[in-house]
C-alpha cells in the first residue's frame, strides 16, 4: 500500500460493532465510504447525513480546506481526517482508503463532496462485490438513462474515454466517474502516487493490472451550479492528461 499521506487529527465516531441478533441473520459486508473534501463546507454536512443514514461508516478526509469542512462533517456524524495541506483529491482518498482498512472495512465506496452523487445509487453499485460477481465496481453516467450531461461536459468526458482506451487499454464508458466501490482486496492492492485530478486515470490502471473482475453500473449524477462550480474544469483537461502521462514515465 502507498503512502497515506500526513494526518493533523483523526476524529469522529468509535470503531464498528458486531451485528448481534436479527442483523446476523442478514447480514451484509460492511460498507465504508470515504470522501475527499476540499473546501466543501456548504455541502459536506448534507452529504455525510444522507450517507449516515443508512451506511453509518463515513470516512471525511479534510484535504487541507480553509473553511469549516471539517468541523460540519464531524457534526454531520463522519469521522474526519485531516491533511496539514491541501494536497489533492488522489492523496486524500489514499489516506482515507488506507485508514478504511485499517479499521476493517470490507467494501469501500469513494463519494464526492460536492453532492453531484446520489445515495440511492449506492444499494446497486455495491451489489455485485456483496454476490461475488466482482472485484470492483465503477459508476457510470453513460449507462443511465436519468441522465443529462451538459454538452461541454458530455464532449470532455467521451474524449476521457477514448485517452484512456488508448492509454491503458481499458473499455469503460465512463473513465472519470468519482463513484467507485472496492471490494477489500481490491481496495487493498490500490496504490495511488498520483495526488491530483489524474489519479481518476491511474485507478483505471490499476483496476486493469489487478487482473480482478470489475463491471459497470449506472448510476446519477446531479449537476447543480455548485456541483459545476467545484468540480473539474473541462479547460483543465489537459493538464490532467499531462500529469497522468508525465506519473507513467516515472512509474
């Protein structure tokens, strides 16, 4: 496992507890998700408490924000990890993959702060890691038909996946989507170096170098104008395909 980079403070809930009883009976693996956040203290509480309610493992990694993110995470009930510095969302989500498990998690969902991401999703997106189908489980916005993807974005994202077809080789028809679930091993053998925005094309490659099944499943996601605000910028697709290609030469 890489480097989880540095921790200031680990707070939030205590550790899991056995399922006793009826839950035994059905139980299910373990989900935890973790979300990387940056700044997000206008939408981080309502994402951790929609989560909270029915996966109440949330992992908030606090990538060296200057606002309030993670003091609203922890109230919204989220245990919060916090970088010394911003070092970008690929850092943030090793560390709190890493510290996922640690603390045994057995499936690991990555969920995105800003609210473009629907919970309702989530049942499906896990649901072929919890029968065995798969290692791996990737959302895609292309696969579903709820979906409306404002032209730019639609344009950056079909060329996403023809660099990546060419790159790694890998046939997904959404590269860059930030709704993922792991299975532990999967999880376990993640190794990210690239600490950007173009960690989202070094998953795909080692989701293929793994050799592990993974599939894809549709899923929403919400475009709002704050959701459009925070996220990726399609002029920055450039140099997100540069970094990614200059972590290759260095691997």
């Amino acid at each position: 496992m890489g480097a989880t980079g540095r921790w200031m403070s680990v707070t939030g809930q205590p550790g899991p507890t056995s399922a006793t009883g009826a839950q035994a009976l059905v139980r299910r693996p373990r989900a935890t998700i973790v979300i990387a956040a940056y700044n997000e203290a206008e939408s981080i509480a309502e994402v951790v408490r929609e989560l909270i309610e029915i996966y109440p493992h949330v992992i908030v990694v606090d990538d060296g924000s200057e606002d309030d993110t993670a003091q609203r995470a922890r109230a919204a009930g989220a245990s919060v990890l916090t970088h010394l510095i911003n070092r970008g969302q690929g850092a943030a989500l090793q560390t709190g993959v890493s510290y996922a498990l640690a603390r045994g998690a057995e499936i690991i969902v990555t969920f995105d702060a800003d609210g473009q991401h629907d919970v309702a999703d989530l049942p499906e997106l896990i649901a072929p890691i919890e029968r065995g189908d798969a290692e791996i489980s990737l959302g895609s916005r292309f696969l579903s038909r709820r979906e409306r993807i404002p032209l730019v974005r639609r344009v950056v994202l079909r060329l996403a996946v023809l660099f990546m077809r060419v790159t790694s080789r890998v046939r997904l028809s959404d590269a860059h989507n930030g709704l993922r679930a792991f299975s532990r091993r999967a999880a376990s053998g993640l190794d990210l170096k690239l600490d950007r925005m173009a960690h989202a094309s070094e998953i795909v490659d080692q989701v293929a170098a793994s050799g592990l099944p993974y599939v894809e499943v549709p899923v929403r996601v919400r475009y709002t104008d704050y959701s459009l605000k925070k996220g990726q910028k399609s002029t920055a697709a450039l140099r997100v395909a540069f970094d990614y290609l200059m972590g290759r030469l260095i691997r």
